[in-house]
C-alpha cells in the first residue's frame, strides 16, 4: 500500500509528494494535515508540495475554488513588523481563546492591523449561534475566515442552510467542523453540490444529514467522479447511496488513490454487486499502510496467519478497524479466560467488532453458566450467542432456563451494569 495523507483544505486523500498542491499548515487546518512530511526537502518550495499531476475532474461544479481574492494573500506566510506580529498574536488569544502556542503559528497566516475587521466577524458568529469554545477551533482551521466580508460572504450560505432545514446549532457546528465550506462559492459550488446529492439520495432530509456527517462533501472535487467509478464497476446505486449516506469520508481519496482501492478490494475477492464490498472500501481507505501492519501484527502473535486474517477480512472488513489494544484484549479473553482456539476470529470476525465489557464478556458469562449446568451444549453457536440482538438473547438463553436458573437474569444484568 502507498502512503496516502488526508487534506482538510481540499477534502481529498493525496498520495504523499505527488499530488497535492496545499500548503502545509500544520495545526492550522487540522492535526492531519501533514502533507509534505515524508518529502525531501528538494521537493519543497517554501513548504508547498507542487506537482503537475493532479486528479481529472469530472463535474466542474465540484473543482476546489479559492475561499476569496482577499483571503489568498493569508495563505502564505505573512511577514510583518514586530509590533504588527505582536498585535495579531494578542489578538488571537484574548479574542479568539486560542492557547499562545496556536495564536503564534496561526498569527502567519492572516493579515489584521486594527480589530475593527475581524470584531465584526467574531460579533456575527456569535450571533449565529457559534460558542466561545467553537471559536478558537474554527480560527484555527481557517484564519482568513477573521478577513471575511460577514455579510457578502457568511451571511448568503448561512440563509441557504436555514432554507433548507438546518438549525442555528448545525450550522454552527459546520462553521466550526468545516469553515472552508463557508468560503466557498454559494452560486457555484455549494448549491450545485447539494443539488447533486438532494437527486442522488432522493430526499432533502437524507442530504442534510450527510451534511450533518461530514459537510466536505459540499466542496470536495474527489466525489462525483469516485462515485462514477463504483457505478462503472457494477456497483449497485443502492449500496453507493448506502456508503455515501453512513461513511461520507470513503468518498475522498483522490481519483487515483480510490482505483487503487478499488482494484484492492476487487484481488481481495469481494463481489462488487455486495454490499460487503462497499464496506471494504470504507476500510481500506480509513487506514494506512502502517496501521494495518500493525493490527496484522497483532493477530499474529495469536497464532494467525496472514492468509487466515485475509479470510478473516473478507468475511467481515471491519475486523481491521478496531484498535490494535481492543484486538489484544478480546483475543486474551477468548483464548485465555474462555478456552477458545484463536481461530474463532477467523471463523466468525465479526465478533471482534463487539463492545468486550458490554456484550461478550456478560454474555460469555451466560453461556459458562447455563454450559455448566448442562443446559447447553459446548460447541453452541457464537452467533446466537454474541452476535445476536439484546431482544433475541434475553428470549433465547435467559427466559427459556428461567426456572432452571432463576439467578441467571440478576447476574447478567449486574455485569452489564459493571461495564457501564
């Protein structure tokens, strides 16, 4: 696998040192936002990364526009007099709450001499239903929002997500999650956008919720054209509308990066007119090379191979997203307190992906006491046993050995009361 880093200035996933043309603001945009950390210093020009291979665009409407002819001048570093430097720095911190350390670094990329500019801005956030705790957090991730005209640039996005349904709270959550969404093109991009996602979800309400999830489907120029690639694939629109409407984010790699994915998933086996395959895309693209390396690592040291983690994957993706601490954890309860062969994991994955404390450690629990009173068998199936609904279970293992083990019901319930 290659190594890819995601971008919050363009919503994309870029292959480290070959497309990204971001510069490199590290803690400004978020604590990703790293794109040029693996790259030699001859490739830099004063820390931008340029590269002429950039990913082919399909819908114009989603290209990444520039937040405004005022702001670009913010986005290099901004020389400045000692007191000018000193100035925004002080600014920073006693009106926008940032910590010292984030004000300095911040204090680059913004271009004030007096309060009068970005006091307006601050005033109409709070207005808008923006916290004091939400303010330094969207300062950080766009400085130039404090140059921004309120009412030509904040004021017309803010009264398009009220036409359509969204509250004072949402809105100020994206301002705070996504402020470049707001720096945008109302008639040119965030309109079309939404128009685009309303005609593919089929509802107004679904499309504010994705929204809700992750507003940078709005301004990111990778989704339109990865979902043509799925659709090219034979990937049904049910299962694409599924991903977009529970993992928005699988959609931002980069072109080139999301073929890679596809062609990863498609060796790996999966069907691509499942929705098994969908989910795998997912995966793949929340982790790195590394990450998966490591969580490899870890089923390893329990005896299993790396053909039987690929099965493992292929029946349930999501076994790979769990923390490499949650793997350890459920593998020595399994093992080592229930007796279990490691190979369970591979036979039914998807445990892995249950809460330890809350279901398979209570449940287990269940399951020792009615196997040692002979009311079940050893070899009883996992699945009714674990991975099976809370209803189901009570009806399955409790009410029916009610009156053979009348203790049964109190015990489970004070461990799950334990693990809250």
């Amino acid at each position: 696998m290659r190594q890819y880093k995601y971008c919050y200035e363009t919503a994309q996933e870029y292959s480290v040192g070959s497309v990204c043309r971001v510069y490199q603001k590290e803690g400004i945009l978020g604590e990703e936002i790293q794109i040029c950390d693996e790259i030699s210093s001859e490739e830099h020009d004063q820390n931008r990364c340029v590269v002429s291979n950039s990913p082919t665009q399909k819908l114009n409407f989603l290209q990444h526009y520039p937040l405004s002819s005022s702001s670009s001048s913010a986005i290099n570093p901004i020389s400045s007099t000692s007191n000018q430097h000193s100035f925004k720095v002080e600014y920073l911190i006693k009106s926008c709450g940032l910590r010292p350390q984030d004000a300095l670094s911040t204090s680059k990329y913004i271009n004030i001499k007096t309060p009068d500019k970005p006091d307006s801005v601050l005033a109409f956030f709070r207005n808008h239903g923006v916290t004091e705790t939400q303010i330094p957090v969207l300062v950080k991730r766009l400085p130039q929002a404090l140059m921004f005209d309120p009412q030509k640039k904040l004021l017309p996005k803010i009264e398009f997500f009220q036409s359509k349904g969204f509250s004072t709270e949402d809105i100020a959550k994206i301002l705070t999650a996504t402020p470049r969404v707001f720096g945008g093109s109302l008639k040119n991009q965030i309109i079309p956008s939404y128009n685009f996602f309303k005609e593919l979800l089929k509802s107004e309400e679904k499309t504010n919720a994705v929204i809700k999830r992750f507003a940078s489907i709005l301004v990111s120029a990778a989704i339109a054209p990865n979902i043509e690639a799925l659709r090219e694939i034979g990937v049904p629109e049910s299962n694409i509308v599924a991903l977009l409407t529970n993992q928005p984010s699988a959609f931002t790699p980069n072109a080139d990066r999301f073929k890679e994915i596809l062609e990863e998933v498609k060796k790996l086996g999966f069907n691509p007119e499942r929705m098994m395959f969908a989910v795998a895309i997912y995966v793949l693209r929340a982790m790195s090379k590394s990450n998966w390396e490591k969580k490899v690592n870890v089923y390893k040291k329990w005896g299993l191979s790396e053909d039987d983690i690929y099965v493992a994957f292929g029946k349930q993706p999501r076994c790979m997203l769990v923390s490499e601490d949650k793997i350890m954890g459920i593998m020595d309860f399994f093992v080592n307190k229930m007796g279990w062969e490691s190979s369970i994991v591979v036979r039914r994955p998807v445990i892995v992906t249950l809460s330890l404390e809350r279901r398979i450690i209570p449940r287990c629990l269940v399951y020792q006491i009615l196997l040692s009173k002979g009311l079940i068998k050893k070899d009883f199936s996992l699945t009714s046993l674990l991975d099976s609904t809370e209803s189901y279970f009570l009806k399955k293992f409790l009410k029916k050995y009610e009156e053979e083990s009348p203790e049964l019901l109190k015990l489970y319930q004070d461990k799950l009361n334990l693990s809250k």
